[in-house]
C-alpha cells in the first residue's frame, strides 16, 4: 500500500530552507540549476533574475528623468529583452545563455512595470489609445507568460526526477529527509514541482 505523503505544516516548508533557497532538489542532476554561496545552494535562475530586477531599479531612474522615455520606448525594450526568454526555453542554448537570458527578464520586468506607469501618466494627460494598447498588452504578455514559463520550467524539472532511477525511493539524493521527500511529492501531484511556495 503506497503511504499518502503526510501534508506539511507552514513551520515545516519554512524549515526546508535548503529547497527554499534552492528550488531544486540538492542532488548532481540539478547542478547547473544552482549556485553554490557560502556551502548553501542558491537557485540560479532566482540569482540571475532579482539581479537583472535590482539592475532595472537602478537604470528606471536615469531613464526616465535623465533619457525622458516615453512608454512606447519601455514597452519596445521590454519585448526586446523579453524574446530572450522563450528562446532559452525552447532550444536549449548553453548555460550562460540561460543566465544572460534570466537577467534580462528580471530588467525586462521592472521595464514592463515602467511602460505601465509611462503609460498610465500618459492617459492621465489625456485618452491616448497607444497608451492604453500598450498597457493591455504589456499586462497580457506578463500574466500569461508568467504562468506559461513557470509550469514549462516545472514540468521539466519534474521529468528529470520522474526519470531518475531513485524517484521511487523513501530517500533518493536530493531529498535530505522523508519529508523533503514528502514536499517534493506533494508538489509533483500539484502539478507545481519544485516552484517556489
């Protein structure tokens, strides 16, 4: 009889700190998903990402009040640095490409939250349709995307696990524990693996 894996309390995810930190699982096969920081694992992707993100806040700034860029500017520079990410999901590229191609994400993000605003003060003047479209538009490609990429990113991870010959095990390499193990499970059935919660 297979054992229903035991529902984790808030305290208990919070104590996983290892896989909070990671969002993986700490064994060889999710090496390069990871950055090693002071003997802890770090998720790459988050790394790379709110590094992108702190970099954007920086630049908002200048770009606005020093370049005076209207919103159609932001939106152009958000899609411009956005098209990184499906081809890094898509094709495989080498590591460093999935690097440079999350740090443009996260400047992409704080662009696309600067076209908004741009756009927003833009109708405040008086109704402007292109403003109004690329406001849509930019909120359209952010939600939909975001969900999209998130459950591509963990359906993938999830194969490399339902793929390992240790899957099935009470304790397999990447699960410190049984409730590591359980987490993990849990996860899986959600459809969610390894995301963040």
């Amino acid at each position: 009889m297979v054992q229903k894996p035991k529902k984790l309390t808030r305290r208990e995810k919070w104590v996983l700190s290892p896989y909070r930190l990671a969002h993986h699982p700490l064994c060889s096969k999710f090496d390069e998903h990871v950055y090693r920081i002071r003997g802890k694992k770090v998720c790459r992707g988050c790394v790379n990402l709110y590094s992108g993100m702190i970099f954007g806040l920086i630049l908002a700034p200048i770009v606005v009040f020093v370049l005076h860029i209207n919103f159609w500017v932001a939106f152009i520079a958000t899609n411009s640095m956005f098209i990184f990410t499906p081809i890094s999901a898509f094709l495989e590229p080498p590591r460093w490409f999935k690097d440079v191609s999350r740090f443009l994400l996260g400047i992409a993000m704080i662009s696309a939250g600067l076209s908004v605003i741009l756009g927003i003060v833009a109708i405040t003047k008086g109704m402007d349709w292109g403003a109004f479209a690329v406001i849509l538009i930019t909120l359209f490609i952010y939600f939909s995307s975001r969900a999209y990429f998130t459950r591509f990113r963990d359906r993938k991870n999830e194969q490399v696990c339902r793929n390992c010959e240790q899957f099935y095990h009470p304790r397999c390499e990447g699960m410190g524990s049984a409730v590591d193990k359980a987490k993990a499970l849990e996860s899986l059935e959600k459809g969610d693996a390894f995301s963040e919660q």
